[in-house]
C-alpha cells in the first residue's frame, strides 16, 4: 500500500522547474518527486550505512598503523643488533689474527 502526503508551500518557480523536468522525462510531477524522494531516501540510508561500517574501517586502520610502526621499530632494532654483531664478529677476527694482542 503507498502511502500519501500533501506537500505545501512551493513557489511557483519550484513548480515551473518541476514541471518542465517531468514533461522533459515524460512522467507525471508526482511520479518525479516519487523518484526524487525515493533517491533522497536511500542516499540516506546508504550514508548511514557508510557511517555505520565507516568507525570499524577507522579502528582497522588505526591498528594496522599500530603494526605498521611496531614492524618497523622491530626491523630497525634487528637491523641495530645485527651491526653490532658484525662489529663484534670482525673485532674477534682481528684480536684472532693479531699477534700483538695479549
């Protein structure tokens, strides 16, 4: 069952607009507010739906930059500790080949 609303206070240049844009589509002014309305309708829902989905999006964002940030801090620790660990393996070669060292 449809539902029914009086719509009120439209200037005539309103009117002028919507008539000329039905005629133009060949359909009736009520048949285009039922169009426009029913676009209006569910770009809401639509919106509200992105909104809805939009917060989780943002929180798996944010901790995917979580990793991000920890992967790299851990890759440049790793990276630090292996240096040292080069530095130290070519110190004991040198004390292992030096024959001034006591």
């Amino acid at each position: 069952m449809a539902n029914q609303f009086i719509m009120r206070n439209l200037s005539d240049h309103t009117l002028k607009i919507i008539d000329a844009e039905a005629a133009r589509n060949n359909i009736s002014r009520n048949a285009l507010l039922q169009i426009v309305i029913e676009n209006f309708a569910n770009n809401l829902e639509q919106a509200n739906a992105n909104e809805i989905l939009l917060e989780p999006l943002q929180d798996v964002t944010k901790q995917l930059n979580t990793l991000t940030h920890a992967t790299t801090e851990s890759q440049a620790a790793i990276s630090h500790d292996l240096n040292a660990l080069t530095n130290s393996i070519r110190q004991l070669i040198k004390y292992m080949y030096d024959d001034t060292f006591e």
